[in-house]
C-alpha cells in the first residue's frame, strides 16, 4: 500500500497525455507504459538485493553510505531533506487544495485558498503519522484502497461509453490515424514521462527493517506492487483512449476529466476533482512514513544531528526526524504561497539531482558485491549484471533526460540547471561544517534512547 500511494498520484491524471502525443501510435503508446513497468520491475529486484542484504531505516542513504562513504550519503540525505522529500509534501499539498478548493471553495484568494488546505492537510497527515506507524499504515491502507477504487471508476467510465452510454458520443477508436513509428527522440520524451509517472516504487527501501518477514516479504512487495501499479496504468491508459481516442488524449489538459464528463455529464469534473485530490492525500501520507526515514539516518552518523536519530520505540517511528521533516514542509508551503508558481518550478528542477543518486544507488549494487561479498544475499538480482546494468542505463538516460529539459528553463531569469546545483553546493558546505563535530556511532545513540 505503501508503494502504491507513493507511485500512483496526480501524474497519471496528466502524463499519459504527453505520451500518447509522443508516442504516434497506439500500439507504440501502451508499449512505453508495458516497458515502463518492465524497467520499474528491473530496479525493483536490485533494490530488493540491496534491502534484503542491507535492512535498514535509511534506505538509500544506507547502501549509499556502505559503497561509497558517509560524504556523498549525506549530500543524498540533504537532497532529501531540503528539497526531495519536503518539496513533494509540499506541492502535493497544494494539488490538493486546488481541487479541494474546486469542491469546497473559500473566499480568499486562489494561492491562499489552496495554501489553507495544504496547510491543513499537511497538519492532519502530521498528527495521524506522529501516532505511530500503525496508525500511518492503516491510514495509508484506506486511502490506497480508495485512490485505486476511483482510478477503477475510469476505467468504468470508459466501459459505460463503450457500451452506448454517457452524455455524449465518444471518439471511435477504430476511426484514429493511422500508426506512425515514433521517432527515437519522440519515444524517447515519452518514457520520460512514462518513468516519471512510475516513480517512487524505491520508497519501499526506507521500510525494510522494519517489515516482518523483512528477507520475503520485501521482494514480495515491490514486486507486487509493481505488477499492480503496470496493470492499472495500462486500463486507465485504455480507458482513456477508448473514451477519448488517441487524438483526443494528446489534445487533452484533463484526460480523466474530459473522459468523466463524457460518461457522467458535468458531474463528473467534481467527481474527478475529489479523485485527485484523493490521490495526493495518499501520496502525502506515504511520503510523510518513509521520507523521516533518512533523516533518522542522517542523525546516526553525525554529532551536530544526533537528535535526528531519536526512535520513538512505542510508536515505532523516527518522531524528532518526522517533526522536522513536516516543519520544512510547513515553511514550504508558506513559501510557496508568496512565491506563486516560483516554488513549484524550483522542485521540478531538481529533478537532476533525484535521477543522479537514482543511478548512484544502482551502482552501489556492483561495488557491494565487490567489496563485502561476504554479505549473506538472501535475494540475488536474476541474471546479474545484465538486469543492474540495464537499470543504470535507464537511470543514466533519465539524468540526461532531465538536464536537457531544465537546462532550456528559466527561474527568475536564472538558467533553472543552476538550481540543483546550488542545492549540492549548499549541501557541500554543511557537510565541511559537519565533518568539524566528531562522529557519533549508531550503538550510543541506540543507546541514548533505550528508554524510549
């Protein structure tokens, strides 16, 4: 439920779109979103090697650290903490109080309207989170099982015009262009979009010691998971052509409601409002479980963040990491809101530095198998190297990929590419700062908190 809270939200409102305009035919279209799911699949088994050899809260700070040294986890661990992480609570926050405020609207202005309910919902997500990790997972339950239960109606949707219903006559399939070969280039924009819907299965690292059963049920889940999510982006994306035909998906700003109003009449736009808005609360919550994670990881590594690392053992969460972590989210929000649109910009442009330690993960694979082969492996990646180097290679494709797109952007009149490398160089400097406080080993802080 985790992973597919995580991975299933606002962008499979929006990104198929983009790829059925790239993708120039149909056959081509559901080959982009098939082979996403593959290459997902593909990073899910080295992330199941890696959790099920290295359990442990951090996630990809741990194995980062392991294979490469506590420098370069801790510039992870500050990507996280700074913008990945916090950035994406944020401005799910805010998807969510702009549909909200499309279905309860308040009188204020539309930026302010939207940031009160992301200030609330952050709120409400914190209190329920700061409860324990059974609370947040059974809250994470619900939420997933209904977020899926309203993608489904979609794909109802799609099935009631096909079978002659609906308040207007939907676009036959069969009537499209005909089938074009996308070029490398336009294919290529696709999976773009296609990866970046998918993303997020890797969250599920963050909780590896802490599930029962961790060594099974690990690879069990993120395989799972990912059959699942392929399996519902490939009905919605038929939903959507079969309501709206290819032409009428790439011309579309609002596929699933375009697909709704045709099925459901004017109805359905508030219907599908309060589905999206669904979708980022569950992302949120989600988010919100396993990003404290490498904040509690960052706190047993180093002296002047020790604090981080206060486990909260009745509650089984990082309580003190959660806390600043839904802090900075708060103070995000708020930025956001006297900033406009500059704060969303900002976090999208950070998309580089999320891929580039994306793909530094997937490396950590081949230097732990050379360096501790001694680790039992309770799980082995099938046909190692080639499904790692693949995962690279995608990992590698989707860096570059991002580096193109934002080095053509601008913020504020500053090449936008100029972003993530600020984020990194700020992270430089407090890491020169950091490396002043002698180290804290895990076993005292453990320690220190053994009442807990």
């Amino acid at each position: 439920m985790l992973i597919i809270g995580v991975v299933v939200g606002a962008g499979i409102f929006k990104a198929p779109s983009m790829v059925a305009g790239s993708a120039g035919s149909v056959g081509w279209m559901f080959a982009a979103w098939a082979l996403g799911g593959l290459l997902s699949l593909i990073g899910a088994l080295c992330y199941a090697e890696l959790a099920t050899a290295y359990p442990h809260a951090g996630g990809d700070y741990h194995f980062l650290r392991r294979a490469f040294g506590k420098s370069v986890a801790f510039l992870f661990g500050w990507a996280r903490l700074t913008v990945i992480t916090t950035g994406s609570i944020a401005l799910l926050a805010f998807v969510f109080g702009d549909y909200m405020q499309q279905l309860l609207p308040l009188a204020l202005p539309r930026t302010w309207a939207a940031a009160v309910y992301a200030l609330a919902v952050v709120g409400v997500l914190w209190w329920v989170n700061a409860r324990g990790i059974r609370a947040g997972a059974s809250t994470q339950s619900v939420l997933t099982a209904l977020e899926v239960g309203g993608l489904l109606l979609v794909v109802i949707a799609a099935l009631w015009l096909a079978t002659g219903g609906g308040s207007a006559a939907a676009p036959a399939p069969a009537q499209a262009a005909a089938p074009a070969t996308p070029t490398l280039a336009s294919f290529g924009l696709a999976m773009v979009f296609v990866l970046l819907t998918f993303g997020g299965w890797n969250e599920a690292a963050y909780i590896s010691a802490e599930l029962k059963d961790g060594q099974r049920n690990m690879v069990r889940a993120l395989v799972l998971s990912i059959a699942v999510i392929t399996t519902l982006y490939l009905l919605v994306n038929w939903a959507y052509w079969q309501g709206l035909g290819l032409q009428g998906m790439a011309r579309s700003d609002a596929l699933a409601a375009d697909l709704m109003r045709s099925a459901f009449g004017p109805g359905g736009d508030r219907l599908i409002s309060l589905l999206v808005a669904l979708a980022a609360l569950t992302s949120i919550n989600a988010t919100m479980i396993v990003g404290a994670r490498t904040n509690y990881a960052l706190g047993t590594d180093w002296a002047a963040l020790d604090r981080l690392a206060h486990w909260d053992r009745r509650r089984g969460t990082p309580a003190v990491a959660m806390h600043v972590q839904n802090t900075a989210a708060v103070a995000l929000v708020l930025l956001g809101a006297l900033t406009g649109g500059g704060f969303r910009a900002m976090v999208e442009f950070t998309a580089p530095v999320f891929w580039l330690f994306f793909l530094l993960t997937g490396l950590s694979l081949f230097v732990l198998r050379v360096n501790e082969p001694q680790v039992e492996r309770p799980f082995r990646v099938p046909l190692y190297p080639l499904l790692p180097c693949v995962f690279c290679a995608s990992s590698a494709y989707m860096l570059w990929s991002s580096l193109s797109y934002v080095y053509r952007q601008e913020l504020g009149g500053i090449n936008a590419a100029w972003i993530g490398v600020a984020v990194l160089a700020l992270g430089v400097v407090a890491l020169r700062l950091l490396h002043r406080f002698p180290r804290v080993r895990p076993v005292a802080v453990q320690a220190r908190y053994t009442k807990e």
